[in-house]
C-alpha cells in the first residue's frame, strides 16, 4: 500500500491507466474506465494528500494489483 499519495500523483496514475473524469460535485472527482470500473477521488487542492483509510478505499475500487502499482510508479 502506498503512504503519502497527493492526489496529483494518483489522477496521473488514472489517466495513465485509462481513466477519465466523468463528473465533479464538490470535491469529488468521478473516474470511468472503459471497462466499467470507476472511481471517487475526493480532494480540494491537487497537492492534499490522502489518509491511508481514503487511499486503500479509492484503491480497491480501481481493482489495481501490485503489479500494476508498481507499472504505474505508485510503489517501488
């Protein structure tokens, strides 16, 4: 599981993987994926950083393994 993830670092990683925004309310940023996954990022400034509650969520609705983590330079 990564630490410290902003969320710049993590939309860089979605539309890396073919994600897109579909839709902002607020602060939540809606994500598709062509295949059907989607993802909620909730975040005011693109530097604030995650808790590891909210990453390991955001995460597993990605359905990203750790392959692909690290495909993505989100771990080592």
């Amino acid at each position: 599981m990564p630490r410290g993830l902003d969320a710049r670092t993590l939309i860089r990683a979605l539309e890396e993987d073919g994600f897109y925004d579909v839709r902002i309310e607020g602060s939540h940023h809606r994500y598709k994926h062509a295949d059907g996954r989607g993802v909620t990022v909730a975040y005011h400034r693109r530097s604030d950083t995650f808790t590891i509650r909210t990453l390991h969520r955001m995460l597993c609705d990605t359905r990203w393994t750790e392959d692909d983590l690290r495909r993505l330079k989100l771990i080592e």
